[in-house]
C-alpha cells in the first residue's frame, strides 16, 4: 500500500533532515519532499555527512527525496493535504489529532488518492498561505504551555499513528518462547494428582470444605496462565515433595 508523502517546508537544519528520515523509515514511510531548504542541494561534505549521521541509516528516504524549488510544485499531484501546526492560527479550518487524522489518511490512500503533510521550518514553522493550501490542519496535542516540537520528533509522531493504522501488534501479548499455553487437560490432571496428594496427607479436614478449597485452587492455578512447561515444572515439584520421582501416566507431561 502507498503512503503519506512527508513534506518539509524550507527546513533549516540539515540534523532534522537526517533525523525525519530516521523517523520515517521507523515509522514505514517512504517518499519524503524537501522544498527549498536552507542549505542548498547537493549539500556540501560536511552536511551531507551531518544529515547522514543523524538519519541513522535511513539514507534509502533520502536517497530518494525529492527536490522542489516552490511549495505549489511540491504539492502539485496531491489530491489531499494536510498542514502540521503546534499553534492555531486565525483561520477557518478542520483541525485533527493525528490519531483522527492518519486513519482518514489511510482509508483515502486506499481510496486511490494521494496524500501528502506539511511540516514548517525549525523557527516560524507554516505560513498562513502555506497553511491556506491545505485541506485539513493536524495539531498534536501536547502541553497547552510548550507544544511546539522539534520538526523530526512532530513527523516521528504523526508517522507513529501512520503506523498504527497498517500494524496488527495485541495490546497484551504473553510471550512464550518455545512452549504453548496449558490446556485445559493438563490443568485438570496437574489439580488431580496435587488434590490426590492433599487428600492422602489430611489436607480436607472437613469434608464440607473440600468443594471450597476446590474452586479456590483450581481458580488460582487458571489465573497463572500456565504454560505446558510450567505444568510440567509443577508435576516435578509435586513429585519431589511428596518423594516420588515422576507422575505416574504422565508420560511426555511428566516432570522434568
Ligand atoms: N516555532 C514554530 C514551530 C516550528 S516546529 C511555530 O511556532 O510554529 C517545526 C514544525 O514541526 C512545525 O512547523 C510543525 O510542522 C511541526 N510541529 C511542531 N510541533 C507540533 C505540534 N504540536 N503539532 C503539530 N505539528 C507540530
């Protein structure tokens, strides 16, 4: 799927160049716009090699930036634009969080349009006629008293939400390595052979409390969230306690 096209407004500092870069690639976007920027292009040695630092390795994005004296031209082929902003300005204008705005973005994208967002230079970010180019204006919101970003940290945070929307990651997920989640199964004859156990050493004093403690334990060792490993490491500590060597039946679950 075709993404976003980042566009920086005559940036000042070859760094946040490098480092939008760097931004972008983590973030899976890859077509990145320079207009006119402070530094003339082809940069000297000793900014070619300061952006290269600060870009991380992302030099593909740059490799493949593109070029363009004017904004109109940079903005030329786009059917949808977005203007980044910390302040407001005195204009009528849809305002987005990038959390609202990069899933729109995305169901445009797919809608076979090509979308682009602006970003202002270092020290007077966008002007209102910039801004006036724009369909939409993306603020991100942060501390009313010291929103204003630096230029890569505010594309890393608008491309974050970007990658949000094409990314799949479980809010919470419990990491295994080689082992699986326990089945019910193996719970049952874990709770089985410990419940066996008790009862042969007295632990039911009262008949009565037998269905009580029951539930109580087999609810504990459901909430562990065992895995087949950890059901295993418990049948060997079962064994070890009450002197016997290995789970009878138990064959592959048997501890180890
Ligand atoms: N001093 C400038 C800030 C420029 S920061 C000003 O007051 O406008 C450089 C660029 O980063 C901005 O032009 C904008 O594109 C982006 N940016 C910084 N903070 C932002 C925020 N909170 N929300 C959206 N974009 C932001």
């Amino acid at each position: 799927m075709s993404c976003p096209v980042i566009i920086l407004v005559e940036p000042q500092l070859v760094e946040n160049i490098g480092m939008t870069a760097r931004a972008m690639m983590n973030c899976a976007l890859t077509e990145l716009r320079i207009v006119n920027p402070r530094d003339p292009w082809p940069l000297g040695d000793v900014h070619h090699q300061r952006m290269m630092a600060a870009s991380s390795g992302a030099d593909d994005i740059l490799q493949n930036a593109k070029l363009y004296a004017t904004l109109p031209e940079a903005l030329a082929d786009l059917n949808y634009i977005y203007a980044t902003a910390a302040r407001t300005h005195d204009m009528t204008n849809r305002i987005l969080t990038p959390r609202t705005a990069l899933p729109e973005m995305a169901e445009r994208i797919q809608g076979g349009q090509k979308v682009g967002v602006m970003f202002g230079r270092e020290r007077t970010g966008l002007y209102n006629d910039e801004i006036a180019f724009a369909n939409a204006k993306i603020t991100i919101p942060l501390n009313p008293a010291f929103s204003s970003l630096n230029l890569a940290q505010a594309v890393l945070l608008v491309g974050y939400e970007w990658y949000q929307t094409q990314n799949n990651t479980p809010g919470s997920q419990l990491h295994m390595g080689h082992t699986r989640p326990a089945t019910h199964e193996e719970y049952l004859y874990f709770y089985g052979r410990l419940e066996k156990a008790l009862d042969e050493r007295g632990f039911f004093v009262a008949e009565d409390m037998r269905p009580t403690m029951t539930r109580s334990l087999q609810n504990m060792l459901q909430r562990a969230e065992m895995t087949e490993q950890e059901v295993r490491t418990w049948h060997g500590v079962l064994s070890a306690l009450i002197g016997q060597r290995r789970a009878p039946d138990a064959g592959e679950n048997g501890d180890r």
